[in-house]
C-alpha cells in the first residue's frame, strides 16, 4: 500500500510539473493611450481613472484615454500612487513622493459634476447663483439635522443660494420609498418642503396611515393625495434621481454638491466656505 502511495503521488507531481513547464500566457493590448512626457502612473481604486505624473501636474484620463482634468503640483513629484475603498464610499486619494527632496504629498479631489435639477423641490430664489443639491432618504438619521444648517445657509444668503432635494431612498430602510413617493405626492399640492419636514421629525414612525395624517395636517386635498400615491410616475421620479446620484458617484445619504462640487464639510462654516468660492468666480455679492 505505502509502494502504490509513494507511485501515485510520483505521477502527481510530474504531472503537475510537467503543466507548470507548459504553461503560457495568455495576452492582449486591452487599451493605449498617448499621455505627455510621463514619470509614472497610478489607477483609480474602482478602475475608472488612470492618473497620469508629468513633470509639474498629474493628468487624469479615463481608461478609453480621455483627458478629464489636470492638477498643478510640485515639479518634484516623480511617483504616483492611490488609495481608497470605493465600496465603503471613501474616495480616492492620490499621494505623490518626490525621490530628491524626500518630500511625500497627499491630494483628494472631486469632479465638478453636471446635476438635472428638472422638478427637484427649490429652497430660495430660483435666479441664484449658487446651488446646493441633495441626496436625501427620509430614514437617514444624518439627512434630519441637515435642516438647522439650510436654515443657516439661506439667512446668510438670501439671494445667493438655492437649494434642491434629491430623492436617493436606501433600500435598507423599509419605509424610504414610501415616504420620498408620499412627498412627491404632496409636492405636487405645492407642500413638499412643509411634508418633508413632518416626514423626517417623524421618521421612526413611518406608515402609511401616517402619510394621510401628516396631509391632513397640511391641509391637502386627500383625495387627490390618495391618489397620486398610486401614480407610476412618481416612482419615475425616485428612480431618476437615485440614477442621477448614481451616475455621480452618490453612494450614501447625505451627499451635498454645491455647484457641482462635491462636499466633505457639511457644517455651515463648510458650506459658506463653497459658497463663497463660488460667489468669488462670478463677483456675486451676499
């Protein structure tokens, strides 16, 4: 028995040499692009972006070799690499380290993003120069303290800044479609910011009994309420805005853009900060 033993595995292991010695690899150019006169590369954590080190300025390209940005740095600066976790929505960051100074720097970015605001709720004067955009869950503890600070917001800029609501319901929370639905409903009888914040000073005691209530209590027509909860369009709606959100890298509520520029800070001293930035670039005036 040991003999036969020691003879199988023998062949076992020639045989598995003998593949070893056999293999090839398997290749093809999937992709190529031109980029100036580069020191080293790095990709994006989600395999999105390629960025590109040149003497004086990172270059961001997309893998089908698109040139979407560039950033001045450090002529220095001769290595590249990234780091992130895109499932965990934590952003790439770039670090750069320079091999004759010793000196290392870390850069997190975000694109300036397009956003369709078309029958998003407003806040403020529609003219405004500014917009703050926000993806919101109606069950998402951190989106109910953002009303303090948009309160803040607008009486420091009452003519500066608008802000739209985003429906960007969590499928983890069981009564966020209903709600961000029954708000579409009452939007639709001129109330949704007045319903918005009854659904989110209630929002651990979400039901659909209650959406009926919370319409009474503003005074709306219950019949075309009851309605227009059974309307295939308003699911539309929330689908549309969750692919909005999608499409710009939205991963969790809530996210805030203010002109297009994603924000980190969402205190008020964060938020005027962009503010100001923007109102900086057109000569606006609070």
């Amino acid at each position: 028995m040991t003999i036969r033993i020691f003879f199988l595995l023998t062949i076992f292991w020639a045989t598995l040499f003998s593949l070893t010695a056999e293999a090839k690899v398997d290749s093809e150019i999937s992709n190529s692009f031109s980029a100036t006169a580069p020191l080293d590369l790095a990709s994006s954590v989600n395999g999105k972006y390629v960025y590109v080190l040149s003497k004086g300025r990172v270059a961001i390209y997309t893998n089908e070799g698109k040139l979407e940005d560039t950033i001045p740095v450090d002529p220095s600066f001769n290595r590249i690499s990234t780091s992130g976790l895109d499932l965990a929505g934590i952003d790439d960051k770039i670090f750069l380290s320079s091999e004759s100074t010793g000196k290392i720097q870390e850069i997190t970015y975000s694109f300036v993003v397009s956003i369709d605001t078309t029958n998003a709720p407003i806040l403020g004067p529609a003219d405004a120069p500014v917009s703050i955009v926000v993806f919101s869950d109606f069950q998402c503890p951190y989106c109910s303290k953002l009303n303090p600070t948009f309160d803040e917001i607008l009486k420091k800029n009452p003519k500066t800044v608008k802000i739209f609501y985003k429906h960007f319901p969590i499928r983890g929370h069981e009564q966020a479609f209903a709600a961000a639905n029954a708000s579409i409903a009452a939007q639709k009888q001129g109330k949704f910011w007045e319903y918005h914040d009854l659904l989110f000073e209630n929002m651990q005691n979400l039901s659909q009994g209650k959406y009926i209530e919370f319409a009474k209590n503003l005074g709306l027509n219950i019949e075309k309420f009851k309605k227009e909860l059974g309307n295939p369009q308003n699911m539309g709606q929330i689908n549309k805005d969750q692919q909005d959100g999608f499409s710009i890298g939205v991963k969790g509520t809530p996210s805030l853009f203010v002109n297009g520029r994603k924000v980190q800070d969402r205190s008020v001293e964060g938020l005027q900060k962009l503010i100001d930035e923007e109102l900086a670039k057109t000569g606006g005036q609070k």
